[in-house]
C-alpha cells in the first residue's frame, strides 16, 4: 500500500485502517502521520512476508535435497551388491587343480581386503546418513510444533512486535533439542501471556480514551463536516440489530455518513439519550437522566469532551450513547448532538452567568385565562409577577399555597408556552407529587420528605445550575418552588456547625446556601430571565420557620401573603390585598392599570382587611376579563 492508495481518505477511514494493522493510540496521530505510518506498516509486513516466503523455500530445498541424496545412497548400495554378484574369478581348464586352489585363495584373501575397505568407506557415509535424518525429523518436529500452536499465534497481529518474540522463542528451543511437549507446553503459556496482556492494555486503552476514540474530537470534527457535505434537514428513525437511532434535525442520517463512522454507531451506538450534566472533582461528569440526581440509567461523559464543549454542571446534553462493556456499569456518550438544545459549537461562546447584567423585571406575565379563574386575575391586579421576577408566596399550613403554585404554573404553560417552566418540590409528601405531575406541563423536580437532607440540598442546586445554563443561551426560565423554609432546614442539617446559633438552633451559615438560590432570579439586560417563586411557611408553631422567613423577607422584590383567616372562611383565594405587592410594579403594568390598582387600594383602605378580600372577589366575579373590571373601576372614577 502507498500514498496513492490513501489518498482521498477521511480521518475515521484512515483510523479503521491503522486499527488493522495493529497501530495503537490512533487518535493522537494527525491524517498525514497516519498515512505515513500505514504506509511503513505495510512495507514492514511485506517485507516480513518476503522473508518468510524464502525461508519456506529454503526449507522446501532442503527437504527435496535430502531425499534425492537418500534416494541416491539407495541406488548406489544396489549398484555394489549386483556388482558384487557379478565379479567372480574365471578359471582356463588347462589350469591345475593347484592354480585352482591357489586362485581360490588369493581370491578370497583379496575379497576380504576390498570387503573391509568398503566397509571403512561406507562408514562415514552411515553416520551423515543419520545425521541428515535426524535434521530432517528435527525440522518436521519443529513444522508439526508450529502447527500445534498455529492457532493462538494468529490471534496476535502479524505486525505486533509480540508475534516474532513468540516465534523466535519457539525457534530457538526447538534448536536447543528441548523436550518437544514441554516447549509446546510453554510456547503457549507465553502466548496466553501476551494475549492477556495485550487485552488488558487495549481495555486500559479505551477506558481512557473513551471519549476520544469514540466521540473524540476528530470524530466529532468528521461528522460535522459530513453535515455540511450532506445538508440533511430531514428527521430519521432507523433501526439496526436491535436498536433505534433517532437522528436530530439537521444532522447527518445514518446512510449518509461515512462507513468506518456508520459501522461504529451501528454496533455501539443504543440509543439518543439526554440529561443534566454532573461534573464529578476529578474532572469527568454524568448525565443525570432521572430527577436530576444519582441513578442506574446515569451516562458517562469523558474529561475530553466536556472540556472540547466547555460544559458546565447543568448543561443538559443530548447525544448518541453506546452500550456498556463488560465490566463496565454505565453507558458511555459516543457523539454530542446538541447541548441545551443548541448546536455544540455554541456552548463556548456564551456568557457565563455571574457576568450577565441584572435589571428590574419590565415584561409582565400574564396569568388571566379563563373569567372563572379569580386567583390568577387577582395576582395580575395585586401583585403582577414579571419576568425576572424574585417573588415569595408566603402562607401557613392549609392556605391553599400548593394549589396557588399549579394554577401559577397552568398559566403560565397557557400564555406563555416559551417559557421553560420547572416546578421544584422538596421535602413534599409523594402524592403532592403524582398530582402536580400530572396537572402541569413542565419540568417536575421533586425530593420528597423521605430523602436525606443531602437529597434535598442536592437536587435544589442541580435545578439552579441547569436554571443558570438555560439563561446563558438566552431563554426564560421560571421556577416555581415548595418550600424554601424546608429547603433552608435541610442546609441546617447538612452544613457544618459554625460555632453560633440563631433563635430556634438555626446555624446562621445554614442561610448562605438558600439565599444563593433564591437570589439568584434576574432580569438579564443582555436577554433572558430566571424567575422563581418560592413558597415560605409561617405560623408553624416553630421558631425556627419565622426566623427562615424574616431572613427573607426583604430579598425579593414581589410578596403574595395567604390568610388563614380568608381560608377558614372558605374564601379562595386567600390574598391578604394588604400585605401583598410588587416593587417596581409601574414597570409591569399600564398607565390604566396602574391607576385602576390605586383607586382599589385607596377605596379599600377604610375596609377590614378580612372583608376586602372578599369584596374585590365580588366585583371580579361580575366581569369577565380584568380589562372590562379596569374600565368598570375607572368609570366609576370619573363618575365620581
């Protein structure tokens, strides 16, 4: 094989190639190294071939030689005997009795003499003779040798340097006229060693390379060139042995690709899988398929590729996986498709999320769908919830704050189906869960009351990270949370003492870690929001909870108060219209609006506080939308 041979192959082709001729660590070659090494690799081979080729013949000659010289030894014995046959003396008959005898006698004497130097001649000859055979049966022994352990040999490369030890190991005992079955015996021993070696090097080799080897670089560089070539903006499902692989629009097809890559996601490649990047400390991560947190179906994700795609914890990443090996527990990514539903070429280039600039939410979102929903229109009145928005629904036990979050989130999903909802529930109980589950149309997180407090802590800060990745590229992430006062009792578990203690045995380093998530909600002026609202719990009977909620009270920049009063008169919902409202709300509502919700408040001032509730409920119920109730207030205005 030459350069012309190679010329015109792609990087993945020319690695199936090396792989064949036994070259190790491909992926760190560039396309032009391998050709240069496929190329001497294969003159080496040939050459070897050569040399072989003329030892057998060598060997051939050899055995053809010493059986015409045998044959020829045989020829010449027989030769002597019927020469020996036919030499008697000859006798005249005028010769006497006397010349007779005497003829007789120096004829056996000169008989006898040649006899014995024949002898001495062809003795000699006998012993090269048995030399020569012993050779002969020798070589045999050593080819029938040879053939017995043929079979292991061959498992071994012809271009690994372990094949021609092996063999000129072997060569060399049998030299020696070691016992044949004990050179046999440890031939393959040898054999069996370097196999095993050989195996445990290239499961060694993988493992470190997974990624790279698999859907290293250079792969990932060829697929994406294909999708230039190709243009593919049709969506696939093909199956083969066993498995589907969904191609993503845009991407190349399966057929389309070349067939060193094609072979490689067709016998390795499972299935399309996606989830929430984990980065363990020594440098490597794993997809978390199920509720963000540790599970059976978590995937690999090598050191290689998350720093090649500049990932970061909560990146949710989508890509073709394999099946695990043997030995092996998870599965393993083979090609990133897309990263938070983006090209990967684009997670380099985003912002990070500290370095984004934060300003006052100034687009409302609009809760009002049907007339008979009077909860929602209620909070687009009193309490208008923006984009950005860092806003706390404060209430106690049975106020109905689990049913106020499911109609917020519904609301939402109906307005504003671009907005990427996520529902976040720790320390619930677990029909709490099922029932929102099936209620909403969003992301449901959940750690239910049953979890470890590390369960807690660590599915809050998964949904943050993922939250502040999904901002990065620009998008409205809302977040609606239940409860931060449990979440802020499960940091107070699991966080180290710091030697002091608030009121109700409240480490005061337990607050850092649920502030961070509560403050990090923003108006980003360069685009994109992250909204959270969360639920805060209040005559408890513990000390510990009012301590959590007056620590919070004034981080957030909206507040919506539940009175038990309100619910022990059946009267939902229970908005306290006093204590309720929004900072900045000039931002989020319209000029008519605004007056309208001043008027409201101004006239509702001289009524208790029970009482105003229920009329704003009255007068809500008479309308059908807030616009026809905001006409109706303000013509009473000018009326009056």
């Amino acid at each position: 094989m030459d350069f012309n041979d190679l010329e015109g192959k792609s990087l993945a082709e020319l690695r199936e190639i090396a792989k064949r001729y036994g070259i190790k660590s491909i992926t760190k070659y560039r396309k032009q190294e391998l050709k240069e090494l496929i190329v001497e690799k294969s003159k080496q081979i040939e050459l070897d071939e050569k040399i072989d080729k003329e030892n057998e013949a060598k060997d051939l000659h050899l055995d053809e030689t010493s059986d015409e010289k045998h044959q020829d030894e045989k020829g010449e014995s027989s030769n002597l005997e019927v020469a020996d046959k036919k030499i008697e003396p000859e006798v005249s008959d005028n010769e006497s009795d006397e010349n007779i005898e005497e003829n007789a006698m120096s004829g056996t004497e000169a008989k006898s003499d040649n006899t014995s130097e024949e002898e001495s001649k062809d003795a000699p000859e006998d012993t090269n003779e048995a030399n020569e055979k012993s050779d002969l049966e020798e070589k045999k022994e050593e080819k029938k040798t040879l053939g017995k352990i043929s079979i292991p040999v061959e498992e071994l490369e012809k271009s690994d340097a372990d094949y021609e030890e092996l063999r000129r190991k072997l060569r060399m005992r049998l030299r020696s006229k070691e016992n044949i079955t004990e050179t046999v015996q440890e031939a393959k021993k040898d054999i069996d060693e370097a196999l095993k070696v050989k195996h445990e090097n290239e499961a060694v080799e993988d493992e470190e390379n997974v990624a790279e080897d698999l859907g290293g670089e250079d792969v990932q560089e060829e697929k994406e060139a294909l999708d230039k070539e190709k243009g593919v903006e049709d969506k696939e499902k093909e199956t083969k042995k066993g498995h589907s692989i969904f191609i993503k629009e845009g991407l190349p097809l399966i057929s389309d690709v070349s067939e060193p890559l094609k072979e490689l996601i067709e016998t390795q490649g499972d299935v399309v899988a996606e989830g929430v990047l984990d980065i363990m400390p020594d440098g490597y991560g794993f997809l978390r398929v199920e509720n963000f947190i540790q599970g059976n179906k978590d995937i690999y994700i090598s050191q290689s590729q998350i720093r090649r795609f500049g990932l970061k914890v909560g990146d949710k990443v989508k890509g073709i996986t394999r099946i695990p090996r043997e030995g092996e527990k998870y599965s393993a990514i083979l090609y990133v498709e897309s990263i938070n539903g983006e090209s990967p070429d684009l997670a380099k280039k985003r912002i990070p999320f500290d370095e984004l600039t934060p300003i006052f939410p100034d687009e409302k979102l609009k809760l009002e769908t049907i007339p008979t929903e009077l909860a929602m229109r209620l909070v687009d009145i009193i309490a208008p919830i923006g984009k950005g928005q860092r806003g706390m629904i404060v209430a106690p036990p049975k106020a109905g704050k689990t049913t106020l979050l499911k109609k917020i989130a519904n609301s939402i999903s109906i307005n504003h189906p671009e907005v990427h909802l996520i529902v976040l529930l720790i320390d619930e109980r677990p029909e709490e869960v099922t029932d929102m589950k099936r209620s909403i149309k969003g992301e449901v997180v959940y750690s239910t009351f049953d979890e470890l407090p590390e369960h807690h802590t660590k599915v809050a800060e998964m949904v943050l990270e993922y939250a502040k990745r999904l901002v990065e590229y620009g998008k409205d992430v809302v977040i609606l949370m239940d409860s931060i006062t449990r979440l802020a009792r499960a940091y107070n578990l699991v966080t180290p003492p710091s030697g002091r203690t608030l009121s109700g045995g409240l480490d005061p380093s337990a607050l850092h870690p649920p502030k961070r998530f509560f403050g990090a909600a923003r108006n980003i002026e360069e685009g994109g929001s992250l909204t959270i609202l969360a639920t805060a719990l209040i005559e408890t009977g513990s000390r510990m909870d009012d301590v959590i909620f007056e620590e919070f009270k004034g981080t957030g920049n909206m507040e919506l108060h539940l009175d038990r009063k309100l619910q022990e008169r059946r009267i939902f919902p229970a908005i306290d219209i006093y204590k309720s409202g929004t900072r900045k709300e000039e931002l989020l509502l319209s000029q008519k609006e605004l007056e309208a919700m001043w008027m409201i408040r101004k006239a509702m001032s001289s009524i208790a506080p029970n009482e105003v509730t229920e009329v704003l409920i009255d007068r809500l119920m008479r309308t059908r939308t807030n616009a026809e109730f905001i006409e109706a207030i303000r013509s009473q205005l000018y009326k009056s």
